[in-house]
C-alpha cells in the first residue's frame, strides 16, 4: 500500500511508541509517560520485547532485504562496559514527565526536572516538582528540590539555560492574590538559587541575549514588554500591549504591536512592528499593517496586508530595519500561508502554501537581501499540521532533504547539494534491490510529519563535527510506503550514497564527533535493555544489556555537541506498588575505546567527488572543492573533546551549477539552462535600494549566494539603469556657441519672444499650483515622519503600479498587541 495524502490526515498505520521525547533548544529534551504507557505498566510488569500485534491488526512489512554487519561483545569488553554503566532510580518519584538540561559545555552539569501536574485552573497552582543535579554527565543525581523551596515549576517553561552557566526556573505561581510571578535564577550551573518575586505574571519563558546572559526580555499576560538588564534582579517595563518580540543583532530588539484590540488587530492586519537599540529607551516603527513578523539569520521579514481586500506580501530587511524591500513572491490570502523554512546570513529558504487544503506549495530560494527569490522546488510537502520535512544536512555544506507530493498523491523524496539550486532523488542504498515490479527504486527518507503520526520515533541526525555522516529513518521502493516497516539508513557522504544498517525504527545518536554511534530499538511495547553500538559509521554493530531488569523506554539523551562518549537511556519502571519509577542508565564507553586517535587514523576526502566524470569539476560545490580530515572507518579510537574539523579550500571555475534562475525564470527540465516564464515574458523588475533605482534585465541567472566559483561562466546584464527614485533627470544645459549669437530685431521677432515668453511663465505658475496641491494632500494623508525605505517595484508594460510605504519614530505611549510564529507567517 503506498502512503498517499491520506496519512497526512492522521489515517496510517502507527508504531505505538510507550514514551513520548520532545527536544527543546538542544540542551533540553522532554521525556513524558503516556497514557498507553501506563496502563502497560500496572497490567503486566515485563511485556515481550518483540513487535508483535494483536489479532485482528495488520502488521507493516519489512522493506527490500539488506544485511548489516554485526559483531559479538568479547567477555573483557563486556565487564568494562559493566564497570562503567551507571543506573539511576529515583525512588519515590512518579513523575508524569521529567526535563532535562545540560548546563554549559564540558562542565559536567545535567538538571533533571520531575514534575506531576495538578489540575489546570488559571488562578491555582497544582502539582509536585523535583529537582536533581548531577555533576558527573549524568552518572548519579542529587536531589536539590530544596533549593527551590519544594516550589512547582511549570512544564510549559521548563528550565532555561542561557550563555555560560546561567539557568532560570519559572514558578506555577497563582494569578489571583499574587502581585507577579516568581524565579529561580543560579549563575554556578545550578549549585544554587535565588529566590527572585517579579513585578508581573509572565506569559511565556523568559528570552536571553544570544550573548549577554544579564539581558533578559519578558513578556507579561497583560502584554507589557519588561527588561532586566542584571539576570532578572530589577525588571523595567519598556512597552504596553506587546504580541510577540525578537532579539536582532547586536541590542536590537523588535516586537509587534497595535492600536487596537488584539484580536481584530491581528485579523485585519493592524499591528505595528518596532524596534529599539538602546534597550527600551526609544522606539522606532518600522512598518504598520503588518500580520506577523520574524528573525531568522541575518533577515528581518513580516508580512503586510497593504489593503483589507488585498492579500498578504512579504518584507525582508538586512540591515536591522533600517531598510526594507517587498519580497518578489506571489502574494498570499488569508488562507495561505508562508513558512521560513531555513536562513543564515547569506540566503532564505521559504514556503509559499498553494490555495486550498492541498498540502503542498512551492520553495523559494533568496538572494543575499532576501529580496529577489528563485523558485527552487514545486509542489513541496507541507502537511495539513503545518509540519514540513526540510532538513538541513549539517555534516556536509549545502546540503538539503525533503519531501515532495506528487501529483497521484505519492510523497518522494529529493535531496540538494547545493542550497537549493537544483533537487534529484536519493540513489537506492547500495545492500538493497526494489525488485522487477518496481520501475523507479529509490530511498526515501521519513521526516517530521512521520513523527508526528507516530510512524518513526526519530527524524534525519546530522552534525557539524561528524563531517559527511547522516542517519535517517526511510524506505526503499517508488514513494514512502505506509506498508513497510520504516528501517535505518546511513551516508558517509552526506547523502550522496547510502546503505541499511539497521532494521525497523529506533532511537540513535551521534558520540565522539562521529567515531562512535549509539542505537536503542523503538520497541511496540516499550521495554529495552539493549543498546547497540558502532565504531564504523553503521558499517558493523555491537549489542550491550545494559540492565537485567528492562524499563519502558523514554529516550536516548547525550551531551550537545557530539564530542561527548557518554549516552543516557531513560525511562520508568513499575515499583512493586504498581507506580512507576523513573530510571536513567549512563554507559560510559570512554573507558571500552581508550585509545587516542592519531595522524594514521585519519584520511583526506574531497567533499563531493563521484567516480568518474571531469576530474577538474569533482568535488565543485557552490564554486570551492573541500577536503576533509576525517576518520577513517576501520580506525577504532577516540577523537577526544578537543577534536575540531579540519579542511582545505581552493576555488572551482564558475559553470551554470553555481547559478539559481532568476525571479520569472525557471530550470528546464530537460536542460540546465534558466528559461523565462511564460507568466513573466513582458515584465522588468525595478529596484529602488537607497535612493537609487536598478533596472535590470539578465539572461535569468543569480549566483547561488555563499557561492565563491571564479571566472569561467558568466550570465551578461542585457540592460542596466541607474537612476535616482522618483526624481526626474534635469537636463542638460545647452551648448553654448562660439561662433554666432542669435538676435531678435524685428518687431514680429519681438511680439513672438513676448508670446512665448508670457507663455511659459502661466505652464510654470500652473505647474507650481498642482504642485503645491499635490504636495498638501500628501502632508494630510501621512502625518508620520518620513523614514529612509527602500521600495520594491515590479511594472508591467501595460500597466505600471507602485506601492509606497512610510513610517516613523514613536515613544512607547502607543499600546501594542500580538503578533504570531517568528517562522510561520500567516
């Protein structure tokens, strides 16, 4: 049975999984007890480990067969692993659902927060909390609740950790007789707390400098904006009514706001965005109507509704909103949507949803504005859930996964190596074969929506450290199939080529900067007490019991970064009462692979290259080749906390490859080369960037941005014009004759000058009146100071529209209100 549109309306068969993981900003995970989990536990203490369904249910298959390599645990290695396993059982502790945190790197330090939530009542709080600390990455915890006080924390808030070792806890404090709420702040890691009473109730966690953990922003339930400039000790309240904020580069700050009431604010498109740079002392407006604003990278974007029965564009700023420019994509109604699926400071990735409940729109590529955006791929994945499976492969540079919907409803996968310029399926991991009914055999990767549905417990595992590793959940054949078990995959060249490595879904993670890789089964029913490991990159495994009593399984949990070889498996085992207990089992494979790795241990690889084909072009990605010094797979050793990823770069000749096609252009398919769209053939683009506006008119290319190829191919302007917005040239002065000067004798000559004459001065004096009237229709129209701006255009021939925009400065004496999503625009 092929998946087709209906999973992504919840209908598939589903993996029941006992534990539910949720990650929370990298050094957090969330693990929670479900319902079907517990009641597992009170009926039977050790169901069978096997994935066996009940009678009357259908059972997935298992895709195209593939071996994977696997090796026996020697004795001696099995009593080292022995010595160095560390079992934790938090006794007396039931908790519904535990958070944990590392804090700082390398420093040791792991929170974990257990908490039984009470019943949900706005004005009264409910609920037990626990608080732990370990110091020795999580081979034993100590309880610290009284640190707190015993207080409750709330769940939604978590435990937030900032820059260095700062760390922050938010009561469940009632609203009713409490002039604000309450935190904890530590500034050792968690070693201890203070007790800090605020001067308003908050309505969502408090936000950190990216790099001052002493400026803090909050966000109150009555829509105050409040600063702390010294870790939370005395708040200020800098602005009323505020919806949602952002920090931006440097101490910028922006946050959305209006006049009126925030919901009908928000629904006709009247919020007001701001921003200050001096925290909070003054306040700019960078545009009013907007519906919903974000940061991402270096890219200020919002979307404006420029008129009540128009649709929605798109803004970007670069430069902090200094200026602006609309983004040239289709507009969207109100049942549309845009999502940013990715940015940095060199380009955007953006969704615009297709009309209807179709469940797929197009991807759109930036320039380095976020101005000009190229369509990079059509009828992109975006279920009803609003979840999209683009993911950014961060082990090799370029790279990008995702998912499409075809016309008949099948979901493919495609994979770039080149940010988005150009998209092609996954080869068929190199240990399968599709078989002779299959005409197109390919792998395809499960991603976030998969999740969601419970079908994969995990999606695609990269890091920056493990060059050129990716881990993913797929299968092979013509489409996803909700038919087959999904099974594990690895690439050691970042996606290039694959192979099956582990059979059904589990839970994996990356250690030791990709020397080593770790594995639990995702069992039906829950309960583990094997863990699988691999010094080769998947090649070949090892399996360890790491407890003789299994647990029902919550999550796999290591330090941020992959430099760690210490792995964490959580979950909960029923007490002889019939509660559960929490349990946490550290292996520590540190002391199994002791030996360090040195220069013989590494090889160079030329990011990139294939077998074959133009030797001087192998490995050209985005105009560099790059050569790595990676680990070889045979070597079993340690790349230590102090590894760091090496390479080398030297410059490709430029060839189409490096170019996107322009906005009205699109790839052909049969072709590389950029061709107009129909849509757009007697349309030019004009641009008014700081008082100056650019025509131009080019054969449909634009340099992929970070793109750094030299010389060779190089798409010609056909035309350019640079001239200042909106002011007229004034014409040249006329040439002056040396060899004659014209005289009026006659009296005919003479009545004629006097005519002309009086001719031209009544054209100038109406020419100053309508002036003068259109200039003081302006003036009552825009009563707000004029801000520099810059002005998007597109003119068709036949008919030329513009759309203006102006704004200015504002003191906080305006109340403000809400905004939405920082990266789902709606």
């Amino acid at each position: 049975m092929i998946w087709r549109l209906l999973v992504l309306l919840g209908v598939s068969v589903v993996l029941l999984m006992g534990v539910e993981c949720r990650i929370r900003e990298g050094k957090t995970l969330t693990f929670r007890r479900t319902q079907h989990s517990e009641s597992q536990g009170r009926m039977r203490r050790r169901p069978r480990r096997d994935a066996s369904s009940s009678p009357g249910t259908s059972k997935p298959s298992h895709g195209p067969p593939f071996t994977s390599c696997r090796l026996l645990l020697t004795p001696a290695e099995h009593e080292v692993l022995d010595d160095n396993t560390h079992e934790t059982g938090f006794n007396g502790d039931d908790g519904s659902y535990v958070i944990l945190t590392w804090v700082g790197d390398d420093t040791g330090v792991v929170l974990v927060l257990s908490t039984i939530s009470g019943p949900v009542h706005p004005l009264n709080e409910g609920g037990s909390t626990r608080l732990y600390r370990s110091t020795d990455y999580g081979k034993s915890f100590r309880d610290i609740s009284q640190s707190i006080n015993h207080t409750f924390i709330k769940e939604e808030f978590g435990v937030s950790v900032g820059p260095g070792i700062s760390v922050i806890l938010t009561a469940d404090t009632p609203v009713l007789n409490n002039p604000g709420g309450i935190i904890f702040t530590s500034t050792d890691a968690g070693a201890t707390f203070k007790f800090i009473q605020l001067p308003f109730h908050l309505a969502q966690p408090i936000a950190y400098h990216f790099s001052n953990p002493d400026y803090l922003v909050a966000l109150s339930i009555d829509g105050g904006l409040w600063l702390s400039l010294d870790f939370g000790a005395m708040w200020t309240k800098v602005h009323d009514g505020v919806h949602s904020f952002s920090w931006g580069a440097g101490i910028n700050l922006f946050f959305s706001c209006s006049r009126v009431d925030a919901v009908e604010a928000e629904e006709r498109g009247d919020l007001i965005l701001k921003r200050t740079k001096d925290l909070g002392k003054t306040f700019t407006i960078i545009h009013e109507d907007i519906y919903s604003f974000g940061y991402i990278g270096a890219f200020l974007f919002f979307s404006v509704m420029e008129d009540p029965r128009s649709p929605r564009v798109m803004y970007f700023s670069s430069d902090q909103g200094d200026t602006f420019s609309q983004a040239l994509l289709p507009s969207a109604s109100t049942e549309q949507f845009y999502s940013i699926l990715d940015g940095d400071e060199d380009m955007l990735f953006l969704h615009v949803d297709n009309p209807g409940d179709t469940f797929f729109g197009t991807m759109y590529t930036s320039d380095d504005r976020g101005i000009l955006f190229s369509k990079s791929l059509e009828r992109h994945l975006f279920d009803g859930h609003r979840k999209s499976d683009f993911t950014n492969i961060t082990s090799l540079r370029g790279v990008y996964l995702t998912n499409k919907l075809d016309i008949d409803g099948r979901i493919k996968s495609v994979i770039s190596f080149n940010r988005g310029g150009t998209w092609r399926p996954l080869n068929k991991p190199e240990n399968t074969n599709c078989g002779d009914k299959i005409k197109s055999c390919n792998l395809h990767i499960h991603g976030e929506h998969s999740r969601n549905n419970h079908i994969v417990p995990m999606v695609t595992l990269s890091e920056p450290a493990a060059v050129g590793l990716v881990i993913a959940h797929g299968s092979v054949g013509d489409s996803l199939s909700s038919s087959q078990h999904p099974d594990v995959f690895v690439s050691s060249d970042g996606g290039y080529n694959w192979r099956g490595t582990l059979r059904g879904p589990h839970h994996y993670t990356i250690l030791d900067s990709g020397g080593l890789i770790v594995a639990v089964e995702a069992h039906r029913e829950g309960q583990v007490k094997t863990i699988k490991f691999s010094t080769d990159e998947g090649q070949c495994w090892k399996l360890y019991n790491f407890t003789d009593q299994p647990f029902f399984f919550a999550g796999l949990a290591s330090e941020p970064g992959t430099n760690a070889m210490t792995v964490s498996v959580w979950g909960f085992r029923p007490e002889e009462d019939g509660q559960p207990m929490w349990v946490a089992v550290t292996i520590d494979f540190q002391s199994l692979i002791t030996r360090e790795c040195n220069d013989n241990d590494y090889e160079e690889w030329l990011a990139h290259s294939t077998e074959g084909g133009d030797s001087e072009r192998n490995g050209c990605v985005l105009g560099v080749k790059e050569t790595y010094r990676r680990l070889k797979k045979q070597s079993v050793c340690r790349n230590g906390r102090s590894f760091v990823v090496k390479k080398k770069q030297s410059p490709c000749l430029c060839t189409r490859e490096d170019f996107l096609c322009d906005f009205g252009y699109y790839r052909h398919v049969n072709t590389s080369e950029c061709v107009r769209q129909p849509s757009a053939a007697n349309k030019t683009y004009e641009l008014c960037l700081n008082g100056e506006e650019d025509e131009l008119l080019t054969e449909g290319y634009r340099k992929v941005p970070s793109d750094r190829c030299e010389g060779g191919f190089s798409p010609q302007l056909i035309k350019q014009t640079v001239k200042a917005c909106g002011i007229k040239p004034s014409p040249a002065p006329p040439a002056k004759s040396t060899s004659s000067v014209t005289h009026f004798d006659t009296p005919r000559e003479k009545l004629v000058l006097i005519l002309v004459c009086a001719g031209a001065v009544i054209i100038v004096l109406i020419a100053i009146v309508s002036a003068v009237i259109v200039v003081r229709r302006v003036i009552y129209r825009n009563r707000t100071p004029i801000y520099r701006f810059s002005n998007l255009r597109l003119q068709d021939d036949e008919n030329s529209t513009t759309v203006d925009h102006e704004s200015g400065t504002s003191s906080n004496s305006t109340a403000c209100q809400q905004d939405s999503d920082d990266d789902l625009i709606e």
